[in-house]
C-alpha cells in the first residue's frame, strides 16, 4: 500500500473507533483469560503471543496508548496487522484497558490472568476483591494456563475449563 491508502486506512479506523466508543459506554467486563502485553515487547513475542490469544480466543490487552498518542497506536497496529499477515500470524487486534492492569496489578509483562467475575460486581467498574490467577513472563498461553490449572490458588476451574475447550 502506497502513503495516501495508509494513511486513509487509519482516519477509517479512527473515525470507526470514536463512533464506536460513542454508542457504547465502555467495554467488557474482565472474566476468563486476557493476555496482557505491551509495545515495548519485542514484535516477534507479541506476534506469537497474539497468534496463540487468537487460538484460544482470549483477548489481548494494552495499558495505553503509544506516546499517548491515538493515531501512532493505530499505526503501529495496521504495522502489526500486516508484518502478522505476511508472516502468517493470527493477529485479531488489541484492547486498551488501563483499568485492567491495575485491577490485576500487572506491573510486567506478557502477563496471563485468568478471573472469574462475580455475579454482584457491577459492569465497566473495577471489582474488589475479584479471583484472579496471573503467570508473568514469556511463557506460552497453553502453558501459562495450565500452571494457573493445576497450581492456581483463586480459579484453576476457570482455567480448566478454557483448556478443556480450547479447540472448540
């Protein structure tokens, strides 16, 4: 693609995204697996990573933007994106939720949660005191998952249970 489609490519995205974020307000709730990640990772590991998130269909999540910048976040995605598909990755994009990070206390990553939410939080508010498992490093998701499965204090059933239907 030449300069002018990129750069049509994203003004689409970015007018897509804000009239999404207009109709609805807020996200999904954090319940099942999420991988967490972040740019500064080298692109190989996040490519993989992603790739194996898009397997098990988990999300993929973000702290921020890049610079705090919209438009770079959305570049260095589509960069993503296309280096994915040449390469041969699943890459089926990213969530930005902060709230997320601190909910979890992630403070490194690629980081693998997995939670059950209960019944009585409330949607798009962060949860007191919800169950949670995380595995911090580079660790594969499979793996991650099945150490939260057979080690996880808060919710190896949860884990279990994404394993048992990964290939669905």
């Amino acid at each position: 693609q030449n300069k002018e489609q990129n750069i049509a490519f994203i003004n689409k995205l970015l007018s897509n995204t804000r009239e999404g974020m207009q109709q609805k307000k807020g996200g999904k709730p954090a319940d099942g697996a999420m991988l967490f990640i972040s740019f500064s990772m080298p692109e190989q590991m996040i490519l993989s990573l992603a790739d194996e998130a898009a397997y098990i269909g988990i999300p993929v999540v973000l702290k921020g933007l890049v610079s705090g910048d919209f438009k770079q976040t959305l570049q260095k995605i589509a960069y993503l994106q296309k280096k994915a598909k040449k390469e041969g990755y699943r890459f089926e994009g990213l969530s930005i939720d902060p709230v997320w990070f601190e909910q979890f206390d992630i403070t490194s990553v690629p980081a693998v949660v997995v939670t059950k939410r209960p019944l009585e939080c409330e949607y798009q508010q962060m949860c007191k005191n919800q169950p949670f498992d995380v595995v911090f490093g580079n660790v594969s998701i499979k793996k991650s998952l099945e150490i939260i499965a057979e080690k996880g204090e808060e919710v190896p059933d949860t884990a279990k249970k994404i394993l048992g239907g990964e290939n669905d």
